[in-house]
C-alpha cells in the first residue's frame, strides 16, 4: 500500500525561507544485542511470575541535523526520519525512481552521515516540541521489528534551552512482532528447544510481544516524577493493523493540544506530546486500554512522589458541593437484537443466518449481564428513571469541577466488583465490593480538581467512562461501564434543566 508524489521546482521562489540554525551532530550505531521484554521474569503489576528505543535526537527549527551512523550489525540496515527535510542522497529509503539513494543500505562495518533539515517546527497550537519517529527503512517491516527505532523531537527555536519543563518521557506502544524480525531463526537456536515449531499457531502467538519500550508487565524502569512537576510525555505508536492504541494515564490528567484527557489515541507511525502536571501522588498505571494488549502486558507504572519544597498546582480545599449517587451493579438478561423483523425488511436476510441466530449450538442473542443502575436512596429499592438510549451503559454520573462524588456503591450481584473512573482523584475505587455489601459512602469519593475538567478549548462539559476494575477486561465485557460527565463550574444546572428559549416556540401564544 504505496503510492508516490512528486514536488517540482517550478519558480526561484520556492526554496525555503526558515531561518539557518545550528548544526547538531549525533552518532548512531545499529549494535545486535540480546533482548529481554521481562528481565525481572515476573508480572511486576501483578507480582506474580511469569528499553528498546534508540536515543532521542533534538533539533530546533532551522537546525540542520548531522547524524553519522556506523552499522554494527550483520545485515544492510539506515536510519529515516519522519517530519524533516532530506535530498536522495540522505533518505533512508529507497524505491525505483533512477535516484542514487546509498543513505538506504549501509553495509555492516560500513559508515554514513545522513544529513537533514529542520525547514518546519511546531504550529501555535502544538506543545514547544512534537515528536516524530526516526527508525530503519532498508526493509521497514524486518527492521523495526528487529528493534530499529527511536525517537525525534523537533522544538521551537530557542525551546531546548528553555527550562520549563522538568521531566521528559517517551513511551513508544507497539506489538513487536518477533516471527517478522530478521532474528528469528538465530532466537529459536538460542532460546527454543527440539519441540519449537514455526509453524505452531501456539508459537507464532507467543512471539508477538505487547509492549511499551520493548518492556512488558510492569518491567520498565525510571518512570518517577514529583507532585507539581511539568512533565511531558511523548508518545509513539508503531506496527501494523493490530496497533490501536488506547493509552490511559491513571491518577491523573493531562493536557494535549490545550484540551484535558486521561486518554490518547496511537496508531502506527503517529505520534501525541502530552503534558501533565501531576497534584496526585501515588503509584499508577499507565498502560493500553485495547483489551488484547492490555491483558498481554502493555502495562506499566509510574509514581508521582511528594518531593519536599515542590508545591503542587492544586492545594487542598473544601468542595464547592457534595453530590451524592446511589449506584448499584445488578445481573440482568440482555437481549443484543430484541426486535428482529429489520433484518429481513431492510437487509432481505433470514436472522436465522445472523450472529444473533441460535441455531445449532449457537446461543442468540439473549445473554445474562451485570450492568450499573441508580436508586433514588440508600434502600435502594426504587430505581430512577433512565435515559431510554443508554441501553446498557449505567447512568449518567454528572459533576462539576470543585465538587465532589460520593458514591454509595451497593453490589446486588454474584462475584465481587467495583466501581471506578477515570479523569478524577479517586478514593476507594479499586476496592473489590462483595456480592450483598454496601461500600459506605464516605470511603469512595470522587474529588474533581480543576485538572480534571474542561480547558477554555473544550466544550463546557467532557466526557470520561468510569467501570469495575477488580478484573478490568471480564467486568468490562460482562457489561460495567457508564458515563461520567464534567463540567464548567456554574454550567451543569443549566444543562441538566434542559431549558429551551421560548422565543424559539412556534405554538407559544397558543
């Protein structure tokens, strides 16, 4: 999947006008080494038993970029960047254009020196430096799964010597795809026995590594900050159509593109710089919310700790208001397909022939579910009414920023769960409720700081999920989750009155 276009110099005019920079001269090498994705051999999140990225290269806009690469290794490999200005001679890949293009398979024992330009920097509405990748595109797919790769900050000009920001991070989230490395005949001779089979389904599962820097379950290191910290995080994302990426950023908040998130979106070869300024200290995750990588080990953590004389950007205070909510899981039978006579009308299709049939040993469409449901008070006898397109979600949970949550959690199932949410300061959420227990109210609180809610780019009100975390993925799919909506201080009111300008009304005067 392809295709090619072509810039002409069609007038004197065309060249660039950024201003000239400096030069700033990197030395690369690709080394072969031997690489574990869980050197402690346990899941540290779960402590149970069970960093690949190249440097960071810096560039200012204008800059021109020298970077001298020896390869170390046994096979042809490069190095190409994304977002910077190169000639043939410097690209790091090569295609039948009659170029000469030798910067796109340096020999082993061989050097190069690939030169590129900085013509353009971050927009006004980007952070001071975005992040691009850099990584080997003699045979793209081979090499990054090989482990080539590595992250490329551009700035502002006058940014890298600005000291604003006090802790940097680069989190690249990828499915490191080992049958697809150059190595893996090599590992099978090293790390197999007589029984590997390449072919073994088993096997080539096993080979796909879930990773966040070529570390998985909790393994990598250095991830430590203090409260009151400016921190970005540049994230990446890499490899094929199995990297979508939901990347969570538990216990806290942070700010991308001057809107508040706790989540960002990653696919292959993009890229988010976010920056948090963290007010809650503690031990949290950051990890992959798709399901598949989430469970095969995309997950870490990372700490914020008091550090004495750092002054955080939320000092304590009294909420505004309490509000309070009656929340209960309960087990219900769902029907996905209730009315079935669409499917012949508008598709001509027989719905014995649909997912939802139940012929043979198929079940349909009817399913037992646990779901969240509010009451009206601490009996919780009466159910409140409920929004008819929520369906199965549980209920809208509304606050706005100054107040707090409390919840009053009862569980009317059969297993433990819990209730918990992103995008506020939390307590008591990770708490397993057992089936028939109440959570007293005052030991599950959701505190909504300002970090927490809309900046003046986002809308009045921005939207987070809150769900039961004592098994995140069966909770999940066995249907806990509901909406939790924050909002402007002074906006919910009118919101949830639902007024509508009488000026607007035809039939008014009648």
């Amino acid at each position: 999947m392809q295709a090619f276009y072509e810039v002409m110099s069609c007038d004197s005019s065309s060249g660039s006008t950024t201003t000239p920079g400096v030069v700033r001269d990197f030395y690369l090498a690709a080394e072969e080494v031997q690489w574990n994705y869980a050197p402690s051999e346990k899941n540290l999140i779960k402590n149970t038993s069970l960093t690949e990225e190249g440097p960071v290269l810096r560039a200012e806009e204008g800059d021109i970029l020298r970077v001298t690469f020896q390869n170390k290794a046994n096979r042809s490999y490069s190095i190409h960047p994304h977002g910077l200005h190169y000639e043939k001679h410097s690209q790091g890949t090569s295609y039948e254009d009659g170029s000469d293009n030798p910067g796109s398979h340096v020999d082993p024992g061989k050097e190069f020196v690939y030169t590129w330009r900085v013509l353009e920097g971050p927009s006004s509405s980007d952070s001071p430096c975005i992040p691009y990748l850099y990584y080997s595109a003699t045979d793209p797919v081979k090499d990054t799964n090989s482990g080539l790769v590595g992250p490329l900050l551009v700035c502002k000009r006058g940014a890298l010597g600005e000291k604003g920001i006090q802790v940097e991070f680069f989190l690249l989230f990828s499915v490191m795809d080992e049958n697809l490395s150059w190595y893996l005949n090599e590992n099978i001779k090293l790390f197999g026995t007589a029984e590997t089979d390449e072919e073994d389904e088993n096997f080539v599962e096993s080979n796909k590594m879930h990773a966040i820097n070529g570390l998985m379950y909790g393994n990598l290191p250095g991830l430590e900050m203090c409260a009151g910290d400016n921190v970005m995080w540049y994230t990446f994302g890499l490899g094929t159509e199995a990297d979508i990426h939901g990347v969570y950023f538990e216990g806290n908040t942070f700010k991308k593109q001057s809107t508040t998130r706790d989540t960002v979106s990653l696919f292959p070869h993009t890229t988010a710089a976010l920056f948090m300024q963290p007010n809650n200290h503690g031990l949290f995750e950051v990890d992959c919310r798709t399901t598949d990588h989430f469970s095969a080990g995309m997950r870490h953590l990372y700490k914020v700790k008091p550090c004495k004389g750092k002054r955080t950007h939320a000092p304590h205070s009294d909420p505004t208001r309490i509000v309070k909510y009656y929340i209960s899981a309960e087990e219900i039978e769902w029907d996905y397909s209730p009315t079935r006579d669409w499917e012949l009308e508008k598709h001509n299709t027989n719905p014995e022939e649909r997912c939802v049939s139940k012929a043979g040993r198929l079940i349909g469409s009817r399913y037992k579910k646990v779901v969240y449901r509010e009451y009206t008070d601490e009996t919780f006898k009466t159910q409140k009414a409920r929004e008819e397109h929520l369906s199965i979600l549980g209920p809208i949970i509304h606050g706005e920023v100054g107040e707090q949550i409390l919840i009053v959690f009862k569980n009317k199932a059969s297993r433990p769960y819990s209730i918990t949410p992103h995008g506020v300061k939390a307590s008591g959420s990770h708490t397993a409720v057992q089936p028939g227990e109440n959570k007293e109210n005052k030991s599950l609180t959701w505190d909504i700081p300002v970090s927490s809610g809309p900046t003046i780019s986002d809308p009045n009100c921005i939207t987070y999920a809150y769900f039961s975390s004592v098994d995140y993925i069966k909770d999940l799919f066995s249907g806990l989750l509901g909406p939790l909506v924050i909002c402007r201080p002074g906006t919910l009111g009118q919101l949830l009155q639902n007024e509508i300008p009488t000026s607007l009304l035809w039939y008014l005067p009648q």
